[in-house]
C-alpha cells in the first residue's frame, strides 16, 4: 500500500504533462488546417503564411510560459 500512495504524484504530473501535449497537438492541428484552408480556398497565402508562422510562435511560448 506504501508503493501506490509513492506513486500517486508521479502519475498526476504524467497525466497533467501528457494532457498539455495533446492540448498542445489539437491547437497546432486547428491552426494548421485554419491557414490551409485561408491559403488554398480563399487566396491568401501571404496571410495564411504569416498567422501559421505567428500562431505556432503564439502557441509555443503560450505553453512554455504556462507549462
């Protein structure tokens, strides 16, 4: 009984860990297909290039600073 009460904390800080990176993967994933689609249907690249390129450098330090 001693060994699980030890283990407890290590398997909270894995599931709060692993619960960020797939937050981290929906949000990449929904910016990705949003500047496709501003990209390719409604023609603008330029624009698509820059939110892609700012919202990755966005959501990165987002999760560096609250992580």
């Amino acid at each position: 009984m001693a060994d699980q009460s030890d283990e407890y904390p290590a398997h909270v800080q894995t599931f709060e860990a692993f619960s960020k990176l797939v937050l981290f993967s929906i949000l990449f994933l929904v910016l990705l297909l949003s500047c496709m689609a501003l990209g390719l249907v409604g023609n603008l690249g330029l624009l698509s290039l820059v939110l892609g390129i700012g919202g990755t450098i966005a959501l990165l330090i987002a999760f560096a600073v609250l992580g």
